[in-house]
C-alpha cells in the first residue's frame, strides 16, 4: 500500500486527517508495506474543523482561523510530504557527487 492508498483509504473511511506529515506513514517490514499511523486531529466528514496540526506540512487554509479544510488540505500536505521526501533524495545523490568530485580537486 502506498501513502497515496493510505490517504484513499482514510478518505473512503469518511474521515479527514488534517496532520499529514512524513512522520505518518512508517513502513511494515513483515507485510511490505506503508502504514498510516496518528489520527489524533482527524475529523469525520466532507469538511471538518481542525483540532492540531503541523505547521510546515499545513495546508494555507487549515492555519487561517477557524481552522478548517477538507479534502484538498490532505491532499496539499501529502504533497509536502512527497516534496520533502524529493529533496532529501535529491541531497543524498548530490552529496554523493560532491564526494567524488572533491578527490579531483576540482571545486
């Protein structure tokens, strides 16, 4: 299951999350699989108000007062997520490159 299933899942279970961050999702290592996890702030329905969440993963309109969202505002820090995990990937081969270029002598 990936983190976009597990975002259906919850959607088709009639609740929104409201505190999507990469600390959501943790990997089984037995079924091979992602695993949603941290449904303090969810709300049930299309639309809901917002009990906590984490700002840098937020969506704009669940950090305006009242706090409220629906869907989208899962699906825009899912995005953030997906982002994060991009750039941390994106850092990881650029350090790799850097590494061996720097045994060259070339800056």
């Amino acid at each position: 299951m990936s983190r976009l299933q597990c975002l259906q899942a919850v959607r088709d279970a009639g609740l929104l999350v409201f505190d999507l961050k990469p600390n959501s999702f943790v990997w089984d290592t037995a079924a091979h699989r992602v695993l949603m996890v941290d449904f303090n702030s969810c709300t049930e329905g299309p639309q809901g108000r917002c009990l906590a969440t984490t700002r840098p993963w937020s969506a704009p309109e669940v950090l305006q007062t009242p706090w409220t969202g629906d869907v989208r505002s899962d699906v825009y820090s899912l995005g953030r997520v997906f982002m994060q995990m991009a750039v941390r990937w994106f850092a990881r081969k650029l350090r790799v490159v850097f590494r061996v270029s720097d045994h060259s002598g070339v800056c």
